[in-house]
C-alpha cells in the first residue's frame, strides 16, 4: 500500500468510528457478503431522507477502511454484480424509444436507468468528512485490484474524478524551502522520477534557479495532486546528472532563457487517467513566462521508460537487420552488461547507434495512431515536439535500467502547442525537430 492510502485511513478513522461502534451487526462487514450487501443497499436507500443516507454512507465508509484486500475485492464484486445497470429496464425503454411518440421523455428515462445504482453510493461518499480523499483511495484499491470485470467500476469512478477535479478547481501553488515541512516530507515521498537522496538534495531541487509546483484541490488541503520540477538554465540541458548536482553553480535569473521541466510526478494512484498533468505543464508555462519575461524556451529533460525492453524484442526477434553486426554486439553487451560504460569500445559504437534506434522507437513505434512510450505521448498529447534525443544524458542506475541512459528534450513552442496537439491526437502525426528525423536508420517501410 503507498503510504498515502496509509495516511489517508488514519485520517479518516475518526470519520464515524463511534457510529461503527454503535452498529455491532455489521461486525462481519467485508467477510460476510449478505451482511455488506445489506449495509450498501442501506446506503442507497433513501429512507429517511437524504442527510440519513449519508451518515448511511459514513458508515459503510468506515468500515471499508478495515478491510484487508481480500475483503475489498469482494465489496467491489458486490458492487459489480448487484449494484449496476439495470438491464431489463434499459431493454424496455430502447424499445419504447423505437415507438414512441415522445422520444424526448424515455430518452431522460434511458439517460437514468443507464447510471449503474452504485455511482449513488460513490457521490454519497464524496458528502461525507473526508470524503474525496476516500473516493480517491476506493478507486486505487480497486486498481490494485488489476481486475478486468470491475472495468465499468472504474470508468464510472474515474468519470466522478474528472469532473471534482476539474482544472478550474485546482489551485497552482509554488513550493519552497519555506513551504510546510509535512509537504515537504511529501515531495519526497511522491518524487517517482528522481529519487529525493536527502534533505540536500532537495533544498537544491528549491534553490534560487529551480522552481518546483504542485497542483492542489481544496477537498484534499493538505496534500499534493501532482508536480513539476523546474530548471531555469541557459540552452536546453543534456544531463539530468548536472541539474541535480548539489556543487552546480546557481545560474542568475538574467541569464537563464530556458525553463526545463526534467520531473513530474503524479501523486495519487486514485486519480490514474484523471487529466492533471497536462494542465499542470500549460499553467506552468504561463506563470513562468509572467514571472520571467526572459525565458524564451520550454522543454523537458525526459525519460524513455519502454526503450530498453523494445530493444530486448527487437533483438529477440532478430528485427533489427538494418545495424551491423558491430552495433548488436554493443547493444547485446549494454543489455547484458551494467557496466557496460566503462567499455570504451562499446560506449563508441552506442553513442552512434542508441540515438538512432531510440528516433525510431519514439517516432515510428505506435500503437494505433499514438505513440508506443507513455512519456512521449503523453507530451506529444500536450502539444510538445521531439526536439532532441540524448545519448548519456542519465547515469543513475533506475535510468541505466530503463533506457540506457538515454533521455530526450520535448519543446513546448507556446503559439504551436494547440496545432500540434490536434495534429497527433487527430492524425497521429509526430512532430520533430530535423536532427531527430535525420536520425531514423534507413530501412523499409520505417
């Protein structure tokens, strides 16, 4: 469990915990299947009214925090199989539809009987204390779950999501060395693409040159959505190692005409396909411009996570006949190989050959109309272009791992974003700078 769900359950714990005592027949609650079906159907109920629903709701609520994984994958099953779409009605009315004269009636019906009866219970949690945060960590259990039969669950969740965390809902903040100290302890415990090693390291991450912003939603006031992780240099950086290079010089503000984001890192499993990151990146863009007429460029310094396992099939299937046989070996080598930096041979040959083999994985490798590698779609999806791709630019292990060192810079061109964007969501097409394209290898159809 990330150790937010475990915050996340101590601080909803008080939410109705005298009401949990008060209901000793739903001491079973999650091993007995009738007895947390009745405790939902309870919870839907409107009985009562609609404020004795919610403390129905609060209940249920309360007791679910107690439940082992084992016992949340049989609440969800109930909710799968007893709680959704009504079929038999929504058969009927697609065939009153076809018959009747006032279409505009059955189809306000058809709209309803298509809202699974669960979706009631998950908007009655969102009225309770706390209870975004619990809806937040009802959907990365299910996650967790990676259970396919609970799909319609999820979309249904993750729609309920979109619309609470609306962009016109969040608040930009900035983060520094003088921010709380309890969130600060989050960047480091959320930081996904950079390890935090120390205290050190992250004051320099907050120094007078970096900038570090979050996204925050004021039903979660004291937590952070997702952030970014800024440097303000001169030219588009080429190593991730000297940005996080605590002995780096501070470059003065007059002197700084690029802003490169080089981490962004979402925060919460539970809102997983819910749009943040691209807002995040445009507000970003915006502020910074205002704050620092001078910066003329935006790009990132980004990871390549899928390279080194589309290499490992490339060669398994021997689909790389357009390199030599000098280039496999290297590449064999740099794959069996953790060390494989200290050959000096080997480094030779890759510089030449992974920019090459890592223009045709972000360019050509797709999956439909999109982009194989999540990093790359999802700022090609932003409006970025491919600006350049970068041999060594990563020497920590994790990155060695993944990509074999190898990074790449999206720029963000702010009067082009949008073109860009349409044209690879609507078209598929990629747009990048002439260095990258001239590095694709000849071969057929490629």
């Amino acid at each position: 469990m990330k150790p937010s769900l475990s915050r996340l359950r101590e601080a909803l714990k008080h939410v109705s915990a005298p009401k949990r005592r008060r209901n000793k027949a739903f001491k079973d609650f999650g091993s007995n299947s009738q007895t947390t079906r009745i405790a939902i159907a309870d919870a839907i109920s409107t009985r009562g009214g609609e404020v004795a629903a919610r403390n129905r709701a609060a209940i249920v609520a309360a007791h679910y925090l107690t439940l082992n994984q084992e016992e949340q994958r049989r609440f969800f099953s109930i909710l799968a199989e007893d709680f959704g779409v009504d079929r038999p009605t929504v058969d009927n009315l697609i065939k009153e539809l076809e018959t009747s004269e006032d279409r505009s009636a059955i189809e306000r019906k058809l709209r309803s009987a298509l809202e699974a009866e669960r979706e009631l219970l998950f908007r009655r949690f969102l009225s309770v204390e706390n209870g975004l945060a619990f809806v937040v960590g009802l959907r990365a259990d299910l996650l967790a779950l990676n259970d396919n039969t609970f799909a319609d669950m999820d979309d249904e969740l993750r729609r309920l999501l979109d619309r609470w965390f609306d962009a016109g809902l969040l608040t930009l903040s900035q983060i520094s060395w003088d921010s709380p100290a309890s969130l600060l302890e989050k960047l480091v415990e959320y930081e996904a693409v950079h390890a935090v090693t120390s205290w050190g390291d992250l004051k320099n991450r907050l120094r007078s040159d970096r900038r570090l912003f979050a996204f925050q939603h004021p039903g979660l006031p004291n937590d952070l959505l997702i952030f970014v992780e800024v440097a303000l240099v001169s030219g588009l950086a080429t190593s991730v190692d000297e940005l996080l290079d605590t002995s780096a010089p501070i470059i003065g503000s007059d002197m700084a005409d690029t802003a490169i984001f080089y981490s962004i890192s979402n925060c919460q499993d539970g809102l997983a396909g819910v749009r943040l990151g691209d807002f995040l990146i445009k507000r970003v863009v915006t502020e910074l411009s205002r704050e620092q007429p001078g910066l003329k460029h935006f790009a990132t310094l980004s990871p390549i996570p899928g390279f080194r396992r589309w290499l490992e099939n490339k060669l398994e299937t021997q689909d790389l006949s357009y390199i030599d046989n000098l280039e496999i070996k290297a590449l064999e080598t740099a794959l069996q190989n953790p060390k494989w930096t200290l050959e000096e041979e080997v480094v030779t040959q890759l510089e030449v050959t992974l920019p090459k083999l890592g223009a045709q994985y972000l360019l050509s490798e797709k999956r439909g109309q999109r982009a194989i590698d999540p990093v790359a779609n999802f700022h090609l999806s932003n409006g970025a272009r491919v600006e350049r791709i970068i041999f060594g630019a990563n020497q920590q292990d994790i990155a060695q791992d993944r990509a074999l060192g190898m990074m790449v810079n999206y720029g963000y061109d702010i009067p082009k974003i949008e073109d860009r964007h349409d044209a690879y969501v609507h078209e598929g097409i990629i747009d990048a700078h002439g260095d990258v394209t001239e590095l694709l290898p000849t071969q057929p159809g490629v």
